[in-house]
C-alpha cells in the first residue's frame, strides 16, 4: 500500500480540565471523589485526639485542650458538620450504585437475580445499624 | 411533510483535507413523530450537505455503528428520536474519546484491539481439547444467564465515550473490553480465566475503573459494564487471595 494519496489527518480533542462540568453525571461523581478530602480533615482530626490523649498527664490536661479548645471552636464544628453531609452524601451515591457489585440467583436453579434493592437496602441497614452500636458504645463508656 | 415540525441541528464538522479543526455547521430538520436522529442525518446529507459524513448499517440498534454524542451524551443515531427532544435544539457531535476521522466518524481501532486483547472467544480445558466438534458443551439455563446480558454489546463504543478514566487514560482496557472479559470468564464452558487475569488485574484492567457508573447509563443495550466491572474486581480480589495462599 502506498502512503500517498491519503488526506486522513485525525483530529485528537484535547481534554480540557473542566470536562466534569460538562454534564452534571461527572459533576456530581468529582464531588462524590471530592468528600475524601473532607474525610481525611476527620482523620487528622481524629488523629490529633490520639495524641493529646498519649501525652496527657493522669488528668488528661492535654486531652481536655483538645476538646476545649480545638473540638470546641466554632469554625471545626462548622466543619465537622460539611464533614458529616459530605460521607452522608458519599453513602448515599455509592449505596446507589452498590447493587451492581452483587449478582445471585434466587436459589440452585433459577435465573431470576436477586433483586438490586435487597444488597440496596442491606447497606442502609448495616449503616443505621453501625450507628447504634457506635452511639451506645460512647454513650455507655461515658 | 407539510404538517411537520422542525428542529434546530447543529451537526459537528471535519474535513481532514481542508480543515485544520472542527467546526459547526446549523441546519433546520422537518421531523415527525418517528425521525430518528440517523434519518435526520439523512435529511441534512440529501438537502443542504452531501459531504457529510457517519457511519451506519443496521438502522435498528443491532451494528454498533451509529454511535455518536447528541446534545452531549453517547447514543445511537438509529435509537434516538428528534420527538424526545422536542423544544430544544439538538447538537449532534462525534463519539467523544476517540480520534476524529471526518465529520461524525470516529476511528474506533483502539477499541477493536482491546476487545481481541483480552480474547473474546471461549477456550476449552484442557479436558476438552480433542472434544469432537459434533459433541456439544452443556450448559444450565442459569449458566446461561450469569452472562447473557454482558454479551449483548454491540461494540458501538458509547460506554468508551462516556467513561473519564478512558478518556485520561487510552492504555485503560474499558468497559466494553472489560466486560466481555468477564463474560467468557464466568462461561461455564469456558477455561481461559488464567489467561485472562494478565488484564483482568492489570491496573489497566478492573482495577483502573474508579466507578463512575455512567457507562451503564448510557449503554444503549443495557449491558451494564459497570456491573461487569465491579463484579470484575470481586474475581480479580479472589484470584490475588487464592494466589497468596497456593503460588504456583
Ligand atoms: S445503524 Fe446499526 S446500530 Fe445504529
């Protein structure tokens, strides 16, 4: 074959930075992606706790500071609570799309799937669930 | 066609030989209640524009090869109708994450080869190497079903276009390469997962799908690859555990 005679010249779009703001499917997946960050605000946070908590006395001065002080300002509640949306957000969206991780059959012999709102449903119970046992637990070991 | 009703299109276009981008180009369609977005395409390829370029065959969603962005989203031109998008105007552009050919055609090569790579066909155990031909595998209706929706694809590459980890990524295999993977994995007649783990776990493989899910939504044969692809990393998961505890 020769190579002449050919007018191909295909033309490669560049992808542009805001390609997630073209449809509102990949916006909302970028802020689902997005709540990890608040998430890992948390887990410094909680991390921060651990240690107060290591190099407090028997009193636990330290410690108190930390809830006084740092748990207590109003800017880290304001941003616990963005923190709390945001996971509850995350729940939701990746609850929703959960169910087509799960793929079984009724029983050994039919072709009938077990239902997407069975594992759907499940998670939900499981979160509502984990909630109770982690609210009692505080509450019990207050 | 007195009685019909018109709409606003606005069609991308790309002439390799004398453009050196792509442009738009706007054209009023008369529709009716059964014009299909490929028949408008006829419409403007007979009236205003005969250079106009697409690619189709089937005209009933079975080829695969009318696929295209319409008012930004993946579609079949021959499965999409002008009546559900009555009141707006419509913008028909190339599949969007492959290279434009001309006009609405888009070079899909890069598809084709990743479906051969993970080797879409079954490959028997070695037991059943010399079977002869005129012997038939056995297979369960239920058997059967575990894979029958993820071998309805049609290789039309909308879920391509609508996945962003292909679209900053070309070496991702995809879903639609992906899904067919699985496909043959879970084949009951099938024995070639051991070959195929190479892409199944590679991190171009399941592993490279972060789970936007919209290539599900737009699969116009509702295959789900998304499924596939989860359902993908739970055997991919399997596959490492098992490996971990019995190495070859
Ligand atoms: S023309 Fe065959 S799928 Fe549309």
């Amino acid at each position: 074959m020769s190579a002449d005679n050919t007018f191909r010249k295909p033309y490669v779009p560049k992808v542009e930075a805001s390609w997630w703001l073209k449809n509102p499917f990949f916006t909302r997946y970028i802020i689902r992606e997005g709540t990890s960050l608040v998430s890992l605000f948390v887990c410094l946070e909680l991390l921060l706790g651990v240690f107060c908590f290591a190099l407090s006395d028997a009193h636990g001065d330290v410690y108190l500071a930390y809830v006084n002080g740092f748990l207590g300002n109003i800017v880290i509640i304001l941003l616990n609570l963005v923190a709390l949306a945001s996971c509850l957000f995350h729940a939701v969206t990746w609850f929703a799309l959960m169910p087509k991780a799960v793929r079984l059959f009724m029983n050994k012999n039919s072709t009938e799937l077990l239902p997407g709102y069975v594992p759907h449903i499940g998670l939900y119970l499981a979160l509502v669930g984990a909630t109770l046992v982690i609210l009692v637990a505080a509450f019990v070991t207050m | 066609m007195a009685n019909d009703k018109i709409m606003k299109i606005t069609v991308t276009r790309y002439r390799p030989e004398q453009d050196a981008e792509p442009f738009q180009q706007t054209f009023d369609v008369p529709y009716h209640n059964e014009t299909s977005v490929l028949e408008a395409l006829f419409y403007i390829k007979d009236h205003f524009e005969p250079s106009l370029s697409f690619r189709w065959s089937c005209r009933m969603a079975v080829c695969g090869s009318c696929g295209m962005m319409v008012n930004g989203v993946p579609h079949l031109a021959c499965k999409t109708f002008l009546r559900d998008y009555e009141g707006k105007a419509m913008t028909i552009a190339p599949l969007e994450n492959f290279p434009i050919e001309r006009d609405l055609v888009v070079d899909i090569s890069d598809l084709i080869e990743k479906i051969e790579r993970i080797k879409p066909y079954i490959i028997p155990a070695a037991k059943d190497k010399n079977m002869p031909l005129t012997k038939e595998y056995r297979q369960t209706p239920q058997q059967m079903e575990a894979y029958r929706q993820f071998a309805q694809c049609i290789n039309c590459g909308c879920c391509y276009a609508a996945c962003p980890q292909y679209k900053i990524n070309k070496d991702y295999i995809g879903p639609a390469a992906l899904t067919l993977l699985y496909r043959y994995d879970i084949d009951n007649r099938d024995a070639g997962s051991a070959i195929r783990d190479e892409f199944l776990s590679s991190e171009n493989g399941v592993w490279g799908c972060t789970f936007v899910g919209y290539c599900s939504e737009v699969c116009p044969k509702h295959v789900d690859p998304a499924s596939a692809i989860q359902l993908g990393k739970v055997k991919s998961a399997t596959n490492y555990v098992i490996k971990m505890f019995k190495p070859e």
